[in-house]
C-alpha cells in the first residue's frame, strides 16, 4: 500500500463535482446517510476549491508585488 497522499483534484474538477453534490442534495430522494455522505464530500471539495483560490491570490500577490499598491 503506497503512503501517497490521493492527488488533489484540480480547481475546475473540484467545483464541477461540487456542482453534482449541491444538485443532489437539492433534488432530494437520498437516504440521510447518503445525504450525510455527500453534505460531506461537498465540504471536502469546498475546502479543496478554497485552497486553489487562496493559493492563486498569494501567487498574484507575489507577482505585483508591494509596488503596486493605489
């Protein structure tokens, strides 16, 4: 068994199947544990979405650099 950690998905998989989690969640019919299961897999993929934004912000905050402020 590797100790690998399972490759992050990039921005755009992340939100597109959040998208699908919301979509299901929103169209009911589930079990609360399947509901349970995908309220958190939506977490999971929230947070994984925030990071590439924060992670984006600080590269373009490194590229303007202190100079560019009004």
């Amino acid at each position: 068994m590797s100790d690998a950690p399972a490759q992050q998905p990039s921005y755009e998989e992340a939100r597109e199947e959040l998208v699908e989690v919301v979509r299901t969640l929103e169209a009911g019919g589930t079990t609360l544990e399947e509901s349970l299961a995908l309220w958190e897999r939506g977490e999971a993929l929230a947070k994984v979405c925030q990071e590439w934004l924060d992670g984006a912000r600080r590269r373009l905050d490194e590229a303007i650099g202190p100079d560019a402020e009004d």
